[in-house]
C-alpha cells in the first residue's frame, strides 16, 4: 500500500482542496427534453419494470394520480447530457472540470460511483420539464480502500421543475483513487492476480451485534459515533452494555461523540496476519473529549508517528457494504 | 396478499397496514446479460464505453463492461414497487454500490422491511443484490403505501 507517504502531501494541495467544499461544480442545467411518454417507456422496458402507472393512464388514475407518471428512479436520466456531448465535450470549463484537474494532479486518476442516496419529494409527470444543479458537499482526506488509495467526493445533485421548485435531491458519492499498479482496478480485485472467476475480498471480521451494542453499528453507518447514556444519572458509557455501571439503571439514550480526543494507548500489530487488514496495523485505544475510551485502528499516520497523548479525529472506513467503523487519524495541527 | 405480476393490467396494490416490520419480500432473480446492460444504460442515455465497448472497459481495468449506477437504482425502484404494488410513491432511493455486474452473471434481490411511520405510512425495505462476486448494491428503499385500497 502507497498510503504511508501519500498521507503527508504539501497542505497546500489539501487547501486548495478543501476550497471546493459547498462551490457550485455544475450550475442549473436543463434537461435536454422535458418528461414524455417514450423515453419513459425505452426505461421500464429496458428494466423490465410492468408497473402500469408509467404507461397506462387509466392504470395510474385508479391509484389517485392524476395520469402516467415518471418511474421515480428515472430522474438523474432526464438530465443526463446525451450521446453527442459524451462523445464530444463542448468546449468551455465549469466547477467539474477544475476539480476533476485538481484530483488529477493529487494521483487521483480513476473514478468509481460509490453512493447514490435520492430522496423525491414529488412524482414527475409528463410534461415537466427538470433542471440540475450541483455542488460539493465535502471532500474526505485521503483514505485506503480495497480499490486502492483514495478521496471520496460527495456531491449534492438538486432536481428542480419547470416553477423552480425543489422535486428531488441526490447525494451522489464517487471514489476517486489511484489505479492499483499490477492488477487493473475492479471494485473486487484482490492485491494479487487471481484466475477467474475471482474470490471475493476478504472481509474484515464481522462484530458480534446484540439487542445492546446494534445502536453503535447502525450509527456508524451513518457515519455517527454515538456513545451510550444513562438515562438516569447521564453517565457515558462505551463498550455498550444493558445496564448503568453507576446507578444499575437499565435505561438508557445515546448522545453524538464530537470525533475529537487523544490516543490513550496503542499497539502495532505485526503478525498473525489477517487478509482483510494492511499491517503493519495501528490497533489503538482512544480515549474521546466526552470521557469514554474505544478500541480502534489509527489511519494516515506512520506507526512510528504514533505517540501516546496524540491529538485525534474521527473518520470513517467504510469497509464493505455491510461494515462501516470509526477510526481515527491525527487531527490537524497548524501549518508548519 | 401477493401483487398478482402475470396480469399487468390489474396488480395488487399492498397498504399500509397490511405491511409489517420484518416482512420479507421475495427474491428477484435479474439474468445480467451484455444486452440488458447495453439496453439500460442506453435507455437511462449513459453512453459512456465501460457500458457498451468491452475493449475500451478492459483498456480502463475492468474484466468486461458493467451495469451503471443509474440501472441499478432503476432495477431496486422495480423490485421494491413491483412488491408494494402500483399506488405506492417511491420517497427515497438510497444504495451503495459494491462488486460490478458483469454480463453472464445473474443478480439476486432480496429485501426486507425494516421500519414503518404511521405518520406519513412510509415504509423502509433494506435491499440488497447479490451477484457470484458479492453484494452488487446495498440500499434502503422508502415508499408511502396507501390507507386503503383504492376502489
């Protein structure tokens, strides 16, 4: 893994960066064609959707619409830019186009769509006519993943009518990263070239989730550290547990950790070897500013970098699509 | 009850209270084939070439060409409403993307309703696909079922 070194780029390049944070990438683009019948037709025949609201309009008025309606998954393709423009873009340079440069220059060749997260806040009929626009919502520090050393860019994407009303947004997550060297990047390739077809990854070891600690995994794929309180005397309290240490109360709420705090202690793990970790591995106990400690890996430092006391941030390894944890790189200290 | 597939013109429509937390939808089986991936990505206008060109997918690292983003979304919408019937409006799309779906292979869908709002009569269902590499998507589909039937 690259990682180690890449961690430590210039802080100018991490400025520069960080500058797109909440900048408009794309402004208010209208689609190329408003809503209608056969390219909403070309879709669910293609996706082999049969729901006859999107094709028979007495179908539809008997569910209380007012006709035909737009399959609701369909929106990011009414504004999509067409053939003639894939295959040649115009001339002319936008918010995109500046980032993708920047992302360039950092090594960061490659793309792959991670996430897409739409919420609708009203269907789409034919004849109405959409816009996008686009913006940055953030941009994460540098990160390993089982494609290879990375950012992801998170985007918000907000759908408008033909009134400018808001109809639908898109979070929309893509992971920018370094091709691997050896074997091309492909979202499950394995560090060495396998025959197909290949295994999956190995994935890291699944947690023992019960009716007491699910509360701390949920959260975390949502990318919330929460800790456990007493609902009775408000004492924290981290491994989760059913009952207060202090008062034997049995109720209890949770509250969100602010993601700062210092190493306690910590360990580096050299062997036995597991396939779903990179080692050496930082294997660290974080004590939070709230009070609580928890075990954790450290990221974007040297091991030998590591120091009891450290000052540190939370971030998020988004494993695998099942498996979301906290863990922790140095927090930013002043430009030298 | 069971939406009825084979007679489009007339398929259940599921409500609200007939719907409870931990009921389990079945399986979806989508035969991943080269021209279902050309077709979608096509009709959702994605005419980028890892979709279509299986030279230039593997010239970009990729073993064969595989689905888009954007089909993905369109097929866990189909599975999830194609259960819950044709009055239910699709309120939230939410997935994450794992291993590609490559042609030859076959993606399986499963699903599961994980909450319910009495409010508002929305419906999670936690989705997922799986193809022979692993979870191809991963996902939460929010839908508002209807109070009753409509006549």
């Amino acid at each position: 893994m690259t990682g180690r070194e890449d961690t430590r780029q210039d802080t100018g390049y991490e400025e520069r960066l960080r500058a797109f944070t909440g900048r408009e990438l794309r402004p208010l683009t209208p689609a190329q064609d408003p809503v209608n019948q056969p390219m909403i037709r070309h879709w669910t025949e293609a996706m082999g959707d049969t729901n006859p609201v999107y094709t028979d309009a007495g179908a539809a008025r008997a569910t209380g619409r007012g006709g035909v309606v737009a399959p609701a998954s369909m929106i990011q393709a009414w504004t999509m830019r067409g053939y003639a423009a894939t295959v040649s873009p115009p001339a002319g340079r936008d918010g995109f186009d500046e980032l993708v440069d920047l992302l360039d220059e950092g090594g960061y060749t490659s793309v792959v769509a991670t996430d897409s997260e739409f919420t609708f806040l009203r269907e789409l009929e034919p004849g109405d006519h959409v816009a996008v626009r686009e913006s940055v919502e953030s941009i994460s520090a540098e990160k390993r993943t089982g494609l290879g050393t990375g950012r992801f860019v998170t985007t918000l994407k907000t759908y408008t009518d033909q009134h400018g009303e808001t109809v639908a947004t898109q979070r929309w997550r893509t992971l920018r990263f370094r091709p691997a060297p050896a074997p091309a990047p492909e979202p499950v390739a394995e560090p060495e070239p396998v025959e197909e077809p290949s295994p999956p990854p190995a994935l890291r070891p699944r947690p023992a989730i019960n009716r007491d600690n699910a509360f701390f995994f949920e959260g975390a794929k949502q990318h919330l550290l929460l800790i456990q309180r007493c609902a009775a005397c408000s004492t924290l309290r981290h491994p989760p547990g059913p009952c207060c240490p202090e008062c034997n109360s049995l109720e209890w709420d949770t509250v969100e950790a602010s993601g700062r705090g210092h190493v306690y202690s910590y360990v580096v793990n050299h062997h036995p070897r597991h396939p779903a970790f990179d080692f050496p591995l930082v294997v660290a106990v974080v004590e939070l500013a709230e009070g609580t400690r928890l075990i954790t890996n450290l990221t974007g430092v040297a091991p030998d970098d590591v120091a009891i006391g450290m000052p540190v941030v939370l971030d998020w390894l988004d494993a695998d699509p099942d498996l979301t944890l906290p863990v922790f790189r140095p927090a930013p200290t002043e430009a030298p | 009850m069971s939406p009825v597939r084979d007679t489009p013109a007339v398929p259940a429509t599921r409500t609200y209270a007939e719907v409870a937390v931990g009921d389990v939808l079945p399986d979806l089986t989508i035969p991943v084939t080269r021209t279902l991936i050309v077709a979608t990505a096509l009709a959702s206008r994605d005419y980028q070439d890892v979709h279509h060109d299986p030279e230039l997918a593997r010239e970009r690292g990729s073993k064969d060409i595989f689905m888009n983003i954007l089909t993905s979304n369109g097929l866990v919408d189909r599975y999830v409403t194609g259960w819950a019937g044709p009055a239910a409006v699709v309120r939230a799309v939410r997935i994450r993307l794992g291993a590609p779906n490559h042609p030859g292979d076959t993606m399986v869908l499963t699903g599961t309703v994980t909450a319910k709002s009495d409010a508002d009569r929305h419906v999670d269902i936690a989705v997922k696909g799986t193809n022979s590499l692993g979870a191809h998507v991963t996902g939460t589909v929010t839908v508002r079922l209807p109070g009753e039937v409509t006549p």
